[in-house]
C-alpha cells in the first residue's frame, strides 16, 4: 500500500489516494487506478509499483515520457517523499 499525491505543473493541489494494490496504472484509461486528462498522456502512461526496497515508478513506452527530477526515466526508485515525477499533460 502507499499514497499518491497529485498536483498540478504549478504545485497546485488535485487530489490525494491510497493505492491498496501492489502496483497501480496511471493514464487516460478508466481502468487507471489515477485517471488523467491531457494530449500528453497515455492510456496506460506509468505503473507504480511496491518491491521489498521500496516504491518504484516506471514508464509505459509512452509517446511524451515520465520524468522524475526534470530527467526522463524508463524505470525509477525507490522513489523518496523528496522526488518530483511528471508526466506531461
């Protein structure tokens, strides 16, 4: 289980949820655990996930890309409270 806070490219606040599931889907599907709108963002964009060391967060060969810090990943973590991930929307 671990907690996903969402805001906006500014910092504004949208919303906070708890993922029960080991992994959760974030994109435009509404099978994603995190529904998101924007021409940026794929049906399936990035899977967070829980291992043992930690929570990791990994891009779907999406067209626009996942960043964490400002650096485009394929793959990343254990992701700290202090990480910024984005994903373009």
């Amino acid at each position: 289980m671990f907690e996903l806070a969402i805001e906006t490219s500014k910092g504004t606040f949208v919303s906070k949820r708890t993922c029960s599931d080991e992994s959760c889907l974030i994109g435009k599907s509404v099978n994603c655990f995190e529904q998101l709108h924007g021409w940026r963002v794929g049906k399936q964009h990035a899977q967070i996930y829980r291992e043992e060391s930690g929570v990791y967060i990994k891009d779907l060969d999406t067209k626009y890309g996942t960043y964490v810090n400002g650096k485009k990943i394929e793959q990343y973590g254990p992701l700290s409270t202090n990480d910024l991930s984005l994903i373009h929307i």
